[in-house]
C-alpha cells in the first residue's frame, strides 16, 4: 500500500487577483478518508477548494494528486483525472431535468457509467426520491432534492477524490442527517472527502480528521475525536470560546 497520500497541498498560496485569501496551507488526504474543513465565513474554506480544483490559479507543486503536481490544472480536467466538486450553492443546470443534469456527468466522467463505482441505478438506490422526480425540471425540486442531485452529479464523474463545499447550509436538519448518512458509504468505495463545513459538532461526526482555518491559515489539525471543543473553539475563533 502506498504512503502517498491521494491529495495534499504544499504551501499552497491564493486568492483573487491583488487579494491574498490563503498563507502556506498543507494538508493531506488518504484515500477513502473523510477530512473536514472547519471555519467561520471568510476564513478562506471555499478558496481553498476553488485552488485545488482549478478554479483559481495557483503553482503547480501546491497541490498533488496521487503524488504528481497538478496545481493550475483547468476543473474539467481534474475531473478527468479523478476529483469532483459539489459546489457551494449546487450550480445545476435550470431548465434540464434531474436525468439531464446528471447525463451531462456522465458525458465527461473519468470512466464510462459501469465502469466506475457509481451508476444512476445505485444512486437512485442511495436517494429515492430522485428516482420519482428523474424527468422533472431541476427547478422544481425542493433545495434538499437539488443537494441529492449535486453530489449524485459529482460521484457519476467517478471521482478518487470528492470536495464537498457546504453541502448542509440553508437545508433542513432532516434533511442533512440524510445527505450526511451517505458519506461513510462513499468513502467505503475509497473515495476521499474534503468536507468544507461550519456546523462543527457536524463536521467532527462524519470526519477522521479535521482542519481549522482562520484568516487563510491552519489553526488546528488532528484526529476529529480526539481534538477538544476549547481547542477547536481557540482555533476557530482566534480566542477562547464557547462552541454551541
């Protein structure tokens, strides 16, 4: 079994043009592991996701992938090297239905559909209700069913890798205990999760790991467990807190 970790940061430096929203981040990631990224708004979570899969441009030994330097890599072809991203606000295609928007997944995935882990028949089975709603405009769906299709979209890409960006805010509690139930299920198939998330005792649940960022710097990293609440709350904070 190899030591390299499926995906890890170097240094890694971003931001938007003149504005520098990262400081020499390193993080890592085996595979089938669930890591999580914790954070108050503005602490630089989703720039952090947007620099790893090519959204933003950084140098390209800040981030590896299986080992190989990957930094700058356009997002379709990280996809087609084997990470995936659930987008903060979801991104579908209005006006398509469920089925197209996950057609379109499958069109530019990693392996043809049968190849892979994931199939539309297995994800129908992970979530139900969009097996009823298949044929519907996108837009019809509540926010939850949209969630559903957002991360069944990215797993029919077939990813090693999956970076889940919010997929807990504005949905119902209800909700989110079922969104967040399936994630043990996708690691078992060894996909890696960075999971991006503000509800800390959240992300400490579903995680093996976990990162605290504060102002585009790691404040705090450890097992999920083991870390206390004092100190997630210092590092999350810049101070010591009460974490509700």
């Amino acid at each position: 079994m190899s030591d390299t970790p499926i995906l890890s940061t170097h240094g890694l430096t971003g931001g938007y043009g003149d504005f520098q929203a990262l400081f020499g981040i390193d993080m890592h990631i085996d595979a089938g592991e669930v890591v999580a990224l914790i954070g108050a708004n503005g602490a630089g979570k989703s720039t952090f996701l947007k620099s790893i899969f090519g959204l933003l441009p950084v140098d390209r030994d800040m981030v590896k992938f299986e080992g190989n330097p990957v930094g700058g890599t356009p997002a379709h072809m990280m996809v087609r090297r084997g990470i995936a991203m659930v987008p903060e606000g979801r991104r579908l295609f209005v006006g398509m239905t469920v089925e197209e928007n996950l057609r379109i997944a499958i069109d530019n995935a990693r392996l043809p559909e049968g190849e892979g882990p994931w199939t539309r028949e297995h994800l129908f089975d992970l979530f139900p209700i969009l097996r009823e709603k298949r044929r519907q405009p996108i837009e019809d769906l509540s926010g939850g069913q949209q969630q559903m299709v957002a991360i069944s979209r990215a797993l029919l890409c077939q990813p090693k890798v999956l970076l889940c960006d919010e997929i807990s805010l504005g949905l119902a509690p209800k909700v989110i205990r079922e969104i967040y139930e399936i994630l043990p299920e996708i690691s078992a198939f060894g996909t890696a999760i960075v999971l991006v998330e503000q509800d800390v005792g959240l992300a400490r649940e579903a995680s093996n790991r976990l990162y605290c960022m504060l102002e585009g710097r790691i404040t705090l990293t450890g097992v999920s467990q083991d870390i206390s609440r004092d100190a997630i709350a210092a590092a999350y904070f810049g101070a010591s807190h009460a974490v509700a």
